[in-house]
C-alpha cells in the first residue's frame, strides 16, 4: 500500500478519503482542503478529524462559553485563567492551587470500569502538566434509574474505576455527587475533577518555544486502545440498541500513572521543562499540534520513533490513539540527558520525536517521508465554530405551569412521617457509603473534609494549616424546568456548600453536560444555562477558570436533563477552625438561615411522592448567598458555631436528619409559626421540613455563643430562626412525629447496598 504523503496528495488530488466516516461535515472537509491548497493526506484528514470534533473544539458551544471571559473579570487570586490545561489560583503563603472538572461519559456506558478509570487518570494529568502536585480527585456522577438492570451494569463498573484508579495512584476522593433519574439511562455522567497544588514559581504551560528544543514523548507506549475515543466518540449519541464501541475506549495502568507522576515532579523540580503537555483526548495529535500552536514557531516529529505497544499500528492510528499516561515535554538540548535519566529512574521510557522549529508548520514524517504539513493553530486553535440555531421549546410553557406546588399533601402527621421516611430512603437522598467506601478518601493524611460532608477539604501546608475545600453541584430537574436558574442554583449551591464548611469561595471549573447539539431545545438549553452561569459569576465574583463542555448525551431523540456541574473551590486559613455537618453535643441550639417559602418544583418531594417534574425552580437570590456565606465563614472562624449544612435536595429534614445521623446524636424541631399554612392540615411542619428554599443552612450553635451568634446576623440583615435543640436518640417535629435513629439510619443505609451489593 502507498504511503500517503505530502507529496501524494499533491498528485491524487481526487482520491476518495472516509472523511464522513471520521465524523467530518461536508463543508469541514472542504475548509481543510481550503486551508491546504490539497486534499489532506490520510495522516492529516485523522488529525483535524480529531482535533475538530465537538469534544475538543467546542465547535458549538464557544460563542456561548466566550461569555466567562468576557462578562466575569478575574479576582485578585486569579493566576491561570481559561485556556490552559486547567486554571490557577492564589491562594496564600506562596501556594497556587489548580483545578478542574472534565466528563468521561460515553466511554463510561460502554466499558464502564475503563471508561471511568481513565477519565480519572486524564484529568489528574491535566493537572500534573500545570506543574503542581495533585492532591484530591472528586467525582459528580449520574446514573439512569437506581432499579433499571442497565444501571446496575454501569454503577458497578464505574464505582470500580474510579476507586480502583484513584486508589492505586494514592489520592483520596474527597468529593462528589451521585444522582439518579431515568433521563441518563443511557447516557450517565461521569464527570470527574482533581485539585493539585504548586508554588506559585512552579506554574507550567503548553507551549512549544525555542528553535532546537527537543520534543520528547514519555510515559506508556502508544496502543490501539482509544483510537478515536472521547474525541470522536463523544461527538455524536447513542443509537437506542446500548453499547457497541468497546474498541475507543482506553485502557488505564494507573502504576505506570504513579511513575509518570513522580517523574513529571523531579522533572520540574529541576527546571528541565521548556512546555509540558498531557496526552488526553486526541492524544499525540493534540499534544503535538496544540504545543506548536501555543509557541513561537513550528514543529517536527518523527512519528516512527514513537514507541509503540502494537507494531502494526498505522501512522493515523499513532495520531489517533488516546492511549494513557503519556506526556509531550519541550526540553533545551543541553538539559536531555538530565530529562533521561530521570525517566529511567522512574522506568518510565522517553524518546525524542523530534524538535522546535523556525518555521510556522507542524510537520510529521514517517521513516523519512512527509505525511502532516499544517499550520498547528487550524489544527488546535482554528477549529469550525457553529452558532447553532436555538429557541425555546414549545412545551417549556406546559411544564412550568405544571405547578409542583399544587401537588397533593400529606394530610396528617403520620402520613407526613410516612412521607418522610420514604424520602429519607429515596436512591437521591440515601446514604451513598457503600459507594464512597470503595474510595480511599483519606491517604496522605492531609483530608479534613470529605464525603458524606458539604464540601471536600484538604490541607496544603502542614504547619500553617491552610487548606482549600471543593464542592461540586448540579440539579437537572431544576435546570430542566429553568435552565438559566438551574445554572445559578448549582452555582449557589456549590458556593454556599463551600461557605459551609468554613472556606471562602475563589474561583469555579464547571462541566457542562446536554443533550445534541443539533436540537434546537438542547441549544436553548444550554444558551440558557451558560447565560445563567457567567451571570452568577459576575455578580458572585467568582471567575471561571476553565471546564468542560460534554454535548451529545443522549439516546435516539431523547436527551438528558440539562445537567450544568458546577465546582467551587474555597480558601481557608486555618483547617482546624472547620464546620462538619455533624451535630454532636447535646443543648446544642439549631438555627435556620435564610427564608422558607412554597417551592417544591423540582424538589426530591415531588419526585419521590409523586413521580412529578414540573413547575418552577426555587428562586434564586445571589446577594442573600453571598450574605449566608460570609455569616458562615465568620462563624467558622470565630468559633459561633459547631455544625453547619446547606439546605438543597429534600430540604430542611434530609439536612437534619444527615447531620444527626452523621453525629449520633437527635434533634427536637419545633415549626415556627411564622411560615405559612400552605393549604393542608400540616402545612406549617410540611413547608417547614421539606421545601428546597435556596440561601439557607441550618447550624448548632452552643448556648455560650448563642447571643454572639445571633447578633452578627441580626447585625448583617440574615434572616435567622431558632428552630429546635440537639437532644436525644431520635427526630422529633414538635406536635407532628418522631422518628428515632435507628430506624432512620435503618432507612438511610439500606437502600443502595441493597440496589448493587
């Protein structure tokens, strides 16, 4: 077979090539041929191909995401902002900390232990090529329904990855969701993020610079595992007849992962590196292209030098391939031979492949002959860019009017009790340790906060105790009856979760996960939820340093619920002054902040009593969020307070009853009598318990602290409630019920062991 080269495609200017097959448009395989003055060569058509899918061009999502950068200024921490492998923040003592949230989605429904594991292990690379350690991993997940037998063939699998990998590289999962509903039955949502930590003279990025540098491949030899993965195949959906493309998902070895860590950091501790870039999504060719793109001038590769584990693997296939834990360093001439012998005493091979150039071209030969000339920026940075035509869907209307609220209510105590119970016991709201057990959330010794608290914390100075906690949050119902609310809602959640736990938030990474791109509804959807989000970040003042956007989740025509993750990272001077959710001392005084109101649309009530997805969300107040947090934080810090929880899913009594639950010890509420009567017998304690109000958080405050606590608030305009007591063995609503700790620890831990043990 004749090798396709530069100089061949120059003569057979009308040869066929599979450019549909590659997932190229018509219109973008004649942009290429535009932009060559030629028909690609087969070695080039498998790079734009790649480079240009949805998943790592943003080709319809970038005139909407522009809006983070040019709505939301950046804050004083803000180091590395969008653009970059992952942002950077400040945050004190000489420490920057860098984080971000990517998706593995469809790999996960295909082969979900690998599919899973390798989205760990690609992000924690991401965050290794800005030259910090990582330090913790969380993982959002959502998963079709909690009984469907395919879910019981995915949750397994990726619980398995996850913990599997995360464990082997010795870093503790400190964080994350796990949520279920039918819309993902055949898409779930493996979102997974990493925090890492560096000085702030440690800060690498990926660019190709210096005429005669060196460009060094190291890490793993190059498979057939994952050719044409997350790039190609997380650019198109799911055909409604399951899983059939084991073949592009990539296979993980997170020992190798652990060398190539450590390496990577000797590495930087020695300033070798000129430009570093992981090899994700795309592998060598985004490597390659985005490296030369970044830089001041072209690049060579030699292709055939690359180490391979599959001696038949054509040149298209080595530029295809994602497989993992590899790297791409630019490194000066006279620092190789240091570079080198690290690798080797890490065992972790490397090869030159080639160099920096004068030029502005990126060029790949193989045994000699040309197969790539292009100019890298078209590859990585020139990408197609679609304003794909959205409105809102005709039946958004029907569904808002589909008021939750006039959902039938208890209509006595014992049936509100049952209700409860039922909720307490719902796959949502349910304990999730026999998931989070399979995860080491501890190695390291340096986590203070992590599942099943509000917000993940880690220690990053041993002798100062400055630390930095991480919340990720996300509500599709919510997004789905609203989807710019529902982008602000997981914002203020994940803000007010970090709030609680005693962190100041700084900056937000978010994964933004929808339906087709080519739906008109799904692009409304996400015009919407991503207008929502730069709008809450402006007013909050919490950049967005970067993210991840996943389209294409769904089956046939049916999408999944718009599903914006949003992750919040906080600063905390001193990780001792901490808020866990747990109450655990007796007399203990429990307030409500913030204000109770009817809003049950989209809330964990109507869908576990009444299967029920309609109305409006809860409204949104991003000035009374930025209030509650500074009350939060400075109760923290000032020692006013013991325990704090966010109000979200299941309201007022999921958080009591976790926070009981989570210290051993009950409560006794009393319903105040200033919320209204909702028109049902019990409508005070119903409003009470279970509406998902925004803004709030319930707190134990000591007796001694009692009249401090209450005046700051007071002092600062935050509505605050005294609404019960730390006491006893059980739950007690004054006048409605009372639930003791053994049945509802009973109700609580049971139902997902019992779902997948």
């Amino acid at each position: 077979m004749t090798l396709d080269t530069v100089k061949h495609a120059e003569q057979t200017a009308e040869a066929e090539q599979p450019w549909k097959e590659l997932g190229l448009k018509e219109d973008e395989y004649a942009r290429i041929r535009e932009i060559l003055g030629r028909r690609p060569t087969g070695a080039e058509l498998a790079m734009y191909s790649v480079m240009w899918s949805e998943h790592c061009s943003y080709k319809s999502s970038k005139v909407h995401l522009k809006q983070f950068g040019e709505k939301v200024p950046d804050n004083d921490a803000m180091l590395v902002g969008i653009g970059e492998n992952a942002g950077v923040v400040d945050v004190g003592q000489g420490y920057a900390v860098t984080f971000k949230v990517e998706s593995h989605n469809h790999p996960s429904y295909i082969e979900p232990y690998q599919g899973a594991a390798t989205g760990v292990g690609g992000i924690v690379r991401d965050i290794l090529a800005m030259g910090a350690r990582p330090v913790a991993v969380v993982d959002p997940l959502r998963f079709g329904a909690a009984d469907h037998p395919d879910t019981k063939r995915v949750l397994p699998g990726v619980v398995a990855g996850i913990g599997g990998y995360g464990n082997c590289l010795g870093l503790p999962n400190i964080g994350g969701e796990v949520v279920f509903d039918p819309c993902y039955q055949g898409n779930p949502l493996v979102n997974a993020g990493c925090i890492g930590v560096m000085k702030h003279e440690d800060i690498h990025l990926a660019k190709a610079s210096g005429t005669g540098n060196k460009v060094i491949l190291y890490g793993a030899r190059t498979g057939g595992d994952g050719i044409g993965g997350v790039s190609v195949l997380a650019s198109e959906t799911f055909e409604s007849t399951g899983p059939a493309k084991r073949p592009a998902v990539q296979v993980g070895d997170p020992f190798q992962e652990k060398l190539l860590i450590e390496c990577t950091l000797e590495i930087f501790g020695e300033k070798l590196v000129a430009g570093i870039q992981d090899l994700g999504g795309a592998g060598l060719s985004c490597a390659t292209s985005e490296l030369a793109s970044a830089g001041s001038g072209g690049m060579r590769v030699d292709l055939d030098t690359v180490p391979l584990r599959d001696s038949s693997l054509s040149p298209e296939e080595i530029l295809m391939s994602e497989s993992q834990e590899r790297m791409c360093a630019v490194v000066e001439p006279d620092k190789v031979d240091r570079f080198m012998e690290i690798c080797e005493k890490w065992d972790v091979i490397a090869t030159v492949i080639g160099e920096v150039t004068e030029g502005e071209r990126l060029e790949i030969f193989w045994h000699g002959e040309q197969i790539v000339d292009v100019p890298p920026r078209t590859v990585a940075h020139e990408g197609p860019v679609y304003h794909r035509p959205f409105a809102r869907p005709s039946w958004q209307d029907a569904l808002q009017a589909d008021d939750a609220n006039k959902l039938a209510r208890p209509a006595n105590s014992a049936e509100l009790k049952e209700q409860i119970l039922k909720l307490v016991a719902s796959p949502n709201q349910a304990s999730k340790a026999w998931i989070t057990d399979q995860y080491d959330r501890f190695v390291q010794g340096n986590t203070i906060l992590a599942q099943p608290e509000d917000a993940g914390m880690v220690r990053v100075d041993e002798e100062s105790n400055l630390g930095v906690a991480m919340a990720t949050d996300g509500n599709g119902r919510y997004a789905k009856l609203d989807p710019y609310a529902g982008a602000q809602l997981a914002l203020a959640e994940s803000y007010r979760n970090v709030a609680a736990s005693g962190a100041k938030p700084l900056a937000i990474s978010n994964c933004l996960n929808f339906g087709s791109p080519e739906d008109p509804d799904v692009m409304w959807q996400f015009a919407e939820a991503t207008r929502g989000l730069a709008d809450g970040c402006l007013q909050l003042g919490t950049p967005v340093t970067g993210g991840n956007v996943s389209l294409y989740n769904q089956t046939g025509e049916t999408a999944i619920h718009p599903t914006p993750v949003v992750a919040v990272l906080g600063v905390i001077d001193d990780v001792t002054r901490r808020t866990p959710i747990a109450f655990k001392e007796e007399g203990q005084l429990l307030y409500l902040l913030g204000e109770t109101h009817e809003e049950f649309g989209g809330s964990a009530w109507s869908q576990v009593v009444h299967d029920h997805l309609g109305g409006l969300p809860p409204k949104v107040d991003l000035e009374r969020e930025r209030l509650l947090a500074e009350i939060l934080i400075s109760a923290s810090r000032d020692g006013m307070i013991d325990a704090a929880h966010d109000l979200s899913d299941g309201g007022l009594i999921q958080a009591v009853v976790e926070s009981c639950l989570r210290g051993g010890v009950g409560a006794r509420l009393v319903v105040p009598d200033t919320l209204s009567t909702g028109g049902s017998a019990t409508g005070d304690a119903f409003t009470f318990l279970l509406s998902e109000s925004a803004g709030r958080a319930v707190v134990s405050v000591p007796r001694s602290e009692e009249l401090r606590f209450t005046d700051m608030c007071g002092a600062r305009g935050l509505p605050v409630t005294r609404i019960g007591v730390v006491d006893g063995d059980a739950v007690e609503v004054q006048g409605q019920f009372q639930l003791s700790l053994e049945e509802l620890r009973t109700a609580h831990t049971g139902t997902i062991p019992e779902l997948f043990a």
